[in-house]
C-alpha cells in the first residue's frame, strides 16, 4: 500500500513516527497499558478524565453563519489510549466474535471457548442487558461495589484462553461501548451550539411517515435536521449524498430545507426508482402543504367574498349619492365595518399571518411549493392596509406577487435533488461526477462496506467539501489490510484500518468478528431475541453435511430456507437439495436422529450467541474509533466527532462520524 511517512509532535513534545511497517512505534504507543491506559484504569477502579470544552472559531473570509463554540471533542492521544485498552480487551474476546455459528457443533466451539455452564452464561448476560436498560452506564468498579476488576486473568483463564468469568466479562464489553468511553459528543448539545443564538427552522409540520417506513422515518428526520444545521452554520447550500439509494434523505433535505443535493447511488435501478420517488415525494409534498393551509385559505376566501359583497353594497350608494366622503366618516369606517363577520382577534391573526409570509419568504420559496402565497393573492388589499383603498396600491402588490413567483420558480430550478448514477472509489473525481460542484457537505445514510471510509477519504482529498457527516452499516462488508497478511492484493486504500496507530499494530478483526458488531443488543435487551432455531438447524445441518457428504466447507449460502421450512426435516430436504447434495441417500429417521442428538445441547447455542450479542458494541466501537482517529490525524480537520444519532432499537447503526474543515 502507497504510504507516506509522517513525523508529528506528541502531547509529551518529542516527534513521533507514523509509518505503517511498526518497526518504529510512536511514544504515545508503546505505553504499558495496564498501568497507563485511562479506560484500563477506570475498569479496574480508577475514575476516568472527563473532556473540557474548546472552540471552533472561523476564519477568516469564513462563510459560516455562526461563532457559537461547538463542543469539545477528545483529542488524538486520549483516543489512542482508549484504544489501547480496547485492543487489549479484544485481544482475547475476538476469538468468541470469530467463530461461526455454522460450525458450532462441528468444532465444538463450546468447549473450545468456554469454561461456564451455558445456565450461568445465559442467567448472567441476560441480567446485564436487562440492567443496561433501566440504568445509567457505570464504570465496571462501581458495579461491582468498588472491587474493580484487576486483570485479565478473571475474564479468561491464562493457560486455556477460554472464558471463566460471565460477570467480568460482561463489564468489560460494558465499559469499552462508545457510550461508557464518554467519546460521544450529545446530539442536542451539538444542534444547540450549530444554531447559536437562531430559531430553530422549523419549515412545515411534515410527518415523513406518512411515505417512509417507521425506521427510515425516524433517521431521515434526525440526519436531515442535524445536516441542515451544519449546512446554515458553514453557509451551504450544496450537499452530496453518498449512496443515496432510494433517495428518501435527499429528497427531504431537498423538499423540507431547500438544498441542492446530488444523491449518487452505483445501482442505476436506484436512480430511476429514486427519481420516480422523489416526484411521487413532490406531489405528496405539496398535497400535504395545501391541506395544512387549508384552513388559512378558507378565511382568506371567505373574507374576500364578504369584501365583493361591501363592494357592491359601496358602489350601489355611490351611484344613488348617499355616500358621504367627509373625513369623520372616513375615521369612522373601521375594519369591521366592511368584514362584519370577522372578529378583530381574527383580522389580527390574519395580518400575523401575512407579515410571517413577508419576513419568511424566503424559507417558503425554499420548500418549491407552488402555493407559498397563496394566501396573498386571496386576501382583499383592505384586510392588509385597511387605510389603503388605491387601485395603485393594488396593483403594485399584484406586480410583487409576480416578482414573488417568478423568484420562487427560480428558486425551484435550484433547490433541487439530482439522483446521480457512479460507482464511488477513495479516487473518484467528484468534477467529473458534478459538474457544478461547489463549497458542500458530503452526507451518507448507512453507507455499506468501505463507502463510509472512503465517504471520510473523499472528504479529505477534496477542498470543495467542507464538512461530513457519515452513517456507517455492513461491516462485514468492509475489506481489512491485514486480514490475509499472506495473500497478494494491489489494492491500496482500505476500509479497515484507516488510522495510523492500527496500521502499526497490523490489526484485523476478522469477517466473522466484523458480522458480529452488527448484532444489536438494544434490540435483543427490549426482548427481541435472536433467532436461536434457526441457527440451530443450520448448524445441526452442517453437521449431516460433513458427517454424511464429507463436506468440511462450503461454500455456499442455504439462505432464508428456515421461514419456508414446516419442521427440520423439512429443512434439511430442501437445504441439501438447493445446495446440490444427494437427499435421496439420508432416510428420515437418520435425519432425526442428529436432531435428538443435538436438541439438549440447543442453550449452548443460545449462550454463545449471547456473548457475541453483548461483545458486538465493542467492536463496532473499534471501527468508529478508527475513522475517527483518522481524521483527528488530519490537519485541515477543524472539529471532528462522533455522535450518536438514532435510537438504537429502531436503527442500531446509529453513530454519525462528523467532521468539519479549518474555514479560509
């Protein structure tokens, strides 16, 4: 891999190397991490620091809207030490994360690993999580009455490795989870010091549900609002949605806030099935707006039909001279007089309603309803300027309404989403993608595989982006450097690692492991369970296959053979017959007999996959780390951090990795 060597200055003042080969580890590296590492200490009873607070002050010639500090976000070394103590952790525990459930019973995994009965694992883990729900995080010494934990050695047995301690072991992946480190920067603290001292936009009452899925609903709104905060504070109008898919986030960003976003997807079905959304999204769109004004636009209706009728009555008294013009009886014709049927509360709510569509005009222009002034076009000039009666009057604020619309349609023409079709790289030149890129934001909503790092990548290679915000999925989908240290490979840029300090380490985790961090344990502590049957018959399969076929491997995927399956007989027919294997030749009762064999053993089963559960946010705490630290090691990154944006039992992958440039 293409490397360059970099010298920087430490937190201790002495210059530290950062080449990958580890022949030259940094200072801040080489620490003893039992003695040194803050988040070791804080397992093992000592408290840990807490972050202060510093400022993101622009530049100058900044564009940004706002000089309100952002809040603090923990610098490169403490992240480091963090690390430190997770990899030690992870060290051991990843061999539990890296066995496959298929090979449970072929292998014996269970006895391979651990050293608990699977009772105590399951009574154990499912205390935890129950606890984890209905508790603050707590350092794993106050948990345990502040005995802390004091070593390794009661979490896996020192000469075996296998695991002898359900209790410690569950602390352990308790404290190294993003939330217990305290890297998480809050998300209302981080919208608060966005806005400064503004309102918070709050545009139309939109319920996105109404066209998304629940799920997709509730991180479509979150992401949206927090990209468009970042988007007024850096004063942006541009943003760029990697792996934009079906287009919903673009389109809301587009419609709600008035950006202009390129939404770019690889799959070309995507672009035409987002384009046809997002006209579909339009259309609702303004439906949805016409009818929250509905009421708004009946007033103004019926006033303007009660002023015709004062007009006739007016001009009848004209024609038969009974109208006096004297100034007394100009003073006392009010309001009321000519729209007896509005109270002065109305004909005040009316005019609030009027001057709110002069001072935010400009929002309502955004949002490309054809309908934004609507209301002026139907209210009488009088209800307006009850004082003003000219013609001239009149017709100038016909000729503003024009100007009004031909600016809003203008404004349409750019506040639009783009769905864009291109396979996205670490290398790809986002001019020849875009061809009027400018200053932008790059956003992406549960990027899979290496697109979130190469999200980060793009970012820093490219002067025109001036902030990311990138929701990560899929990790097992990413590609690690030294995963087959022995296999050859020209690829150069890789999902996993991307910071220094794990390229010195040479670290991988493993597909298997990387599998495991996209367990969720939120969902699984809310008593979504996990699908223990049919990962039982899977692995009761495999073995038949090995035992019957001589098969230790396969290669390939029986797929979601279970939800069509009657019983596991049933499963076992159509599982060898899909993967090409010879049914005929394995009677019935044989089949049911590995059945009986492994049914007793089926908590086994459970208990393990419980343990990967609670290891899973460990692990993904590792991957986030990484993209952090990487664009901590930046120096053109102003402000960078993780945030936590979904809850976590409606979207588990719910960390956005954030970051914004020195301003010019």
């Amino acid at each position: 891999m293409a490397y360059q060597a970099r010298r920087r200055e430490t937190h201790t003042g002495r210059s530290q190397s950062t080449s990958p080969g580890g022949s030259n580890p940094s200072p801040t590296c080489s620490v003893d991490r039992s003695s040194t590492d803050p988040a070791w200490a804080a397992l093992r009873g000592a408290p840990a620091s807490r972050p202060g607070w510093r400022h993101l002050q622009p530049g100058r010639g900044s564009a940004m809207a706002a000089s309100s500090p952002l809040p603090a976000a923990q610098d490169l070394p403490t992240l480091r030490a963090k690390l430190q103590g997770l990899l030690r952790f992870l060290r051991q525990a990843l061999s539990i994360a890296n066995a496959h459930t298929v090979d449970f019973y072929t292998e014996s995994v269970w006895a391979q690993l651990v050293d608990v009965p699977p009772e105590t694992v399951l009574e154990v883990l499912r205390a935890t999580t129950a606890e984890d729900r209905t508790s603050e995080a707590r350092p794993p010494a106050e948990a345990e009455g502040g005995a802390g934990i004091t070593g390794f050695s009661k979490i896996f047995c020192e000469t075996s490795q296998k695991l002898v301690s359900v209790e410690a072991f569950a602390l352990a992946a308790k404290y190294y989870s993003i939330q217990n480190l305290g890297i998480c920067t809050p998300f209302e603290q981080l919208l608060v010091a966005l806005r400064g001292n503004k309102e918070e936009k709050t545009g139309d009452n939109v319920k996105p549900d109404e066209f998304m899925n629940l799920k997709k609903s509730h991180e479509v709104q979150a992401m949206s609002e927090l990209i468009s905060s970042v988007a007024d504070y850096c004063g942006i109008k541009q943003v760029i949605d990697l792996g934009s898919g079906k287009g919903y986030l673009s389109s809301y960003l587009s419609l709600k806030y008035g950006l202009k976003v390129y939404g770019i997807d690889s799959s070309n079905t995507n672009t035409h099935g987002a384009q046809e959304r997002n006209r579909k999204l339009k259309k609702h769109w303004k439906v949805y707006h016409t009818r929250s004004n509905l009421d708004a636009n009946d007033l103004a209706l019926k006033m303007a039909k009660e002023k015709k009728m004062q007009d006739q009555v007016k001009n009848k008294a004209d024609i038969e001279g009974v109208c006096n013009n004297s100034p007394a009886n100009q003073e006392m014709m009010s309001t009321s007089d000519f729209l007896p049927d509005f109270s002065s509360s109305v004909i005040s709510n009316i005019r609030k309603q009027m001057e709110n569509l002069h001072v935010h005009s400009h929002r309502e222009e955004n949002l490309c309803f054809e309908n934004a002034f609507s209301l002026i076009d139907f209210l009488p000039i009088n209800a307006i300027e009850p004082t003003s009666s000219s013609q001239m009057l009149k017709r100038k604020m016909s000729e503003a309404n024009r100007e009004r619309r031909k600016t809003t349609s203008k404004s349409n023409e750019s506040n639009i989403y783009s769905p864009l079709t291109s396979f996205i790289t670490a290398d790809s030149e986002l001019h020849d993608i875009i061809k009027d890129l400018e200053d932008c934001l790059m956003v992406g909503l549960h990027t899979c595989g290496d697109l979130a790092p190469n999200t980060l990548r793009i970012f820093t290679s490219n002067s025109e982006i001036k902030g990311v915000c990138s929701v990560g999925c899929c990790y097992h989908l990413l590609s690690e450097e030294f995963e087959n240290p022995h296999k050859e490979c020209t690829q150069e840029k890789w999902g996993f690692p991307m910071c220094h300090y794990l390229k010195e380490e040479r670290w991988s985790c493993g597909r298997n492991a990387r599998m495991s961090a996209c367990l969720a344990l939120e969902r699984v502590a809310v008593g979504q369970g996990l699908p223990t049957e049919s990962l039982f018959y899977r692995a009761v399969l495999q073995d038949i296959i090995k035992d019957c076929y001589g098969i230790t491997k396969c290669d390939r995927y029986v797929g979601k053979i279970y939800s069509k399956s009657s019983s596991f007989l049933d499963y076992v027919r159509k599982s060898l017959k899909k993967l090409g294997l010879d049914e005929s030749k394995l009677p019935e009762k044989m089949i049911m007999d590995y059945y009986e064999k492994y049914k007793t053993r089926m908590n086994e089963l459970e208990a393990f996959n419980m343990l990967k559960v609670v290891l899973a946010p460990c692990i993904e705490t590792l991957i986030l780390l990484d993209r952090l630290c990487y664009l901590k090691e930046q120096e053109d990154i102003a402000w960078s951090a993780l945030v936590k944006l979904f809850d976590p039992v409606k979207s588990p992958r719910c960390y956005a990795v954030i970051a914004l440039k020195q301003q010019q």
